[in-house]
DNA sequence: CGCGGCTTTGATGTTCATCAAGTAAAGTGG
DNA sequence: CCACTTTACTTGATGAACATCAAAGCCGCG
C-alpha cells in the first residue's frame, strides 16, 4: 500500500456528487480534510476480517473483492467492487469490526475518510443523512436481488451472468481480461474450480465464448443472455 | 388485515426503545400520529412485490416472511421476520417500490408509521439517523452473513440450522410449532420439497428430533450444532 | 531450475432434483 | 355437516448435476 501525497481535491472527482452534493463549504471541507488517497496493488489486502472499522472507503479506480474465510480455509467471494462504489458503507454504522475482508483485484486507488467526520456530517446534515441511507438502501437491495438471482440458477445460469457482469458493468466492452483466477470464479458462485473451468471450456466449445488465458471474448451474448436467464 | 383502534402508546412498547429512543417529545408525537397498528391472519399478504413503499413497518407480534416470485412461478424466501424487526428497514429510503412480498405467518401486528413523517425525522434529528444507519447496518451484516453460511453449507446443515434458528432465536423452546409448510422450508433454503421431507425423516431416524406434523422437538441440540458448523 | 500456484482434463461417486404415486389434512360450497 | 377439491405431506425409483480425486502441463518467481 502507498499512501498518495498529491492529492486532488474530491470536487474534482467524478463520483464526488454521487454521495457529496449535498454538503456545504465548511462540511465538505472538514470530509477532504480527513481524507487519505491510498494505492493498492493488485492481490494487496485492503482490510483484513476483524480489522475495526474506523474509515468510510470508496473505489476511485480499480476493482476489489469482499471475502470471507470459512473453517475449512476457503474463501467465499461476497461482492466485487467497481470505481464509484462505497466499499464498506453497509458496514460502517454497525460498531462492529470488518466481518469480512477487502483485497485489491486490480491495481487501485481508494480514498478513505476518518469515520468519525463521516459520522459528524451525518448527524449534522439531514438531507446527507438521507442521501446516505438510500445509497444503503440500494446497495442492500442489490445483495437482496444478486441472491435471489443465484439461488435460481445452476453453474451455465451463473457463468453466463458473471461474464456478462464483467463485459457490461465493468469493462464495457466484449473482449476482456478476467480479474479473478478460476477459483475466485468459483469462490463467487460457490462452485469448485474444476466446474468453472469445464463450463468456460463448454461455453468456448459451443462458440458462445473465446478464451485465451485471462483474455476472453464474448461471442455470442443473445445465447448467453438466455442462459443467463433461463438458468 | 384488520386495523385496530385501540392503539397504546408506542411508549409502552417494548421495542420503542430499540429505535424511538432519540426523538424528543415533539418528534415522538408526529411519529405516534403518523402511526396505525394492523392485525394479519396468517398466509395474509402484508405488502405485494411493486407496491410503493409508503411507511415504516415493525413487528409487534406474529412472524413474517420476505420472499420474491421467480418466472417459473415458485417462490424464494429471502428472510423470516420476528417481533422487534424493522421490517422494510433496507427498503424505505430507495425511493423504490418493493423488490419482494411480505406475508404473515403466523397472526400477526404491524406497525406502521408514514414515511414521510420518519424521513422527516431522520433529517432534523442527527442522533435518530446515526441510530437508522446503525440498526441498517446491522440488518445487512446478518443477510450477508446468512448468504455466507448458506454458501457453505449442504442440505443438513441447512435444515440444522433452520431447525436451531426457530428453537433458539424465535421460540426459545426446544419445542415449537413449525411456522412453515416444507414447501416453504426448502423455499428458504433453496432446496425442493421432496428433500426437506426426506432430510427431516432422516434426522428423526437418527434420533436428533421428533415430529408430529408440524409440531418439532430438538432432541440433541449439540449433535444438530454439529451438523450445522460441519455443513 | 525447481517449487508452488494456476489451469486443464478425465474418471468416479455423492448429492440432490425430478418424476411418480399415494395418503393425510385442510378448505369450500351445497 | 358432508362430499368434494385442493393443498400438504411422504416414500421410492431414477437420473442429472455437480463435487471429489487424480494426474499432468504450464507459468512465474525466487
């Protein structure tokens, strides 16, 4: 991890009014007064499992993971973030340590805010604290709907919708390089490494998908939409 | 649904304090005003998936569940709510309708508070919202948690662990009435019907419960913790 | 250059869903 | 209140989906 010394300041950012466009001059300065800009690179732990919880972190570029150990040792890929995305805002208000671990995917750029200022702002702006609570809101509703999703589909369903994941939410494009190994694949859709492979080799196989290492290309999304959905 | 005219004041509850504690006298009588208590039978549905989110739900007695309609027609149950839990909690402040069903289990009492009154109070009162964000915060550790465990786990240790929640965090008896068909038991636990019977019969077999219909008795809870921890 | 992690494929076995069929229980309308 | 219909429950047989085990090639890194 390197800490960022050049900093610029947050109303630069482009995701500074996604959660920030409801402060005034004196709060928003206290928010960048108490914001550090850190560098991870990619495989580099962000917060470790029990770590406690004393800063808000978003997600200015890169992509990261949040996991979870099991007593086996395995690990268990909850969500992965994207530049925009408030990283541990479900958890900062509970008063609890990290119940689960962030680690960088890609090389990445955090910005993280004392929690405390957070807190402050919080308290003393209502219409942020709205702001605030329907950005929980929302994300909560994405976990609600990712599992929902998942507890319908068998691994093609799950394949289909993580590639898809990857080319539109994430990179925008049909030709990419997968960010997790073919375990963390399957540790996201709680399925072994073996099926993650063979369904790729399956998928390329059927022409739906190329693949070249890490590189992979969709081929065909209308079929792989339908596989999404149809499970 | 049946609206009662009786109602108590909300200060008599015994979960008042569990959000209500920071309103002053002011705040706590729009809250009260705002607020109508409902009685369901059970199987009546509460709210229908799309329906505008328009207050602030607690439960006062009874249980509910959560659950979403797949396009095959079957339903998924995300969550069993019990007394004291802010039902909607995660939805309110999405702006958004509702992304699932809520329907009574067992005879239940709702509250409900208007939303716009809530919001209101959010805004004007710093500690309240800490006190939202907190409890927020705390209903997303336990979906994420719950995802993690279930994630793990394979058909025993699933109902295990469906059978020690109800005993140990709805009933607190090792007897207990089993608020759910097993139609709707494998619907909470991804698993079908056929299988949840079977797992059932085979945990009476092996002597770790009884069951006289819907009627449970745990009788090895250490074995059934055993099962439950080793999936 | 060799060690460990990632990837791949094949063979095998377990878990679980599906299908079928029957009994019991619970609503429903005359 | 009883015949009727529907829904819930149960067991067995079968097969599909998926995990596990094994083995080998690949690649990056100390």
């Amino acid at each position: 991890m390197k800490i960022k010394n050049d900093i610029l300041s947050c109303k630069t950012c482009v995701y500074h009014q996604l959660l920030f466009g409801e402060l005034n001059d004196f709060e928003y300065k206290l928010v960048n007064e108490a914001r550090t800009e850190m560098l991870f690179k990619r495989g580099e732990v962000i917060k470790e499992e029990g770590e406690t919880v004393n800063s808000f972190l978003y997600l200015r570029r890169g992509l990261v993971k949040l996991y979870k150990t099991d007593h086996h040792g395995k690990d268990h890929i909850l969500s992965i973030n994207k530049p925009g995305d408030f990283v541990n805002l479900l958890a900062i208000f509970s008063e609890k340590n990290y119940q689960y671990s962030i680690a960088a995917l890609e090389d990445t750029l955090v910005c993280d805010v004392k929690l405390e200022v957070l807190k402050y702002v919080v308290s003393a702006n209502g219409d942020f604290s709205l702001r605030v609570l329907k950005k929980m809101s929302q994300i909560s509703e994405e976990i609600i709907e990712s599992r929902f999703e998942q507890s319908q589909k068998q691994v093609k369903g799950r394949i289909a919708q993580i590639l898809l994941f990857f080319a539109e939410n994430i990179y925008h494009k049909e030709v990419f390089q997968l960010p997790l190994t073919r375990r963390e694949v399957g540790e996201l859709l709680s399925i072994t490494t073996e099926n993650t492979i063979r369904t790729l080799s399956e998928f390329r196989k059927d022409g739906l998908i190329d693949i070249e290492g890490k590189t992979i290309q969709l081929l065909d999304k209308e079929r792989l939409e339908n596989i999404n959905i149809t499970g």
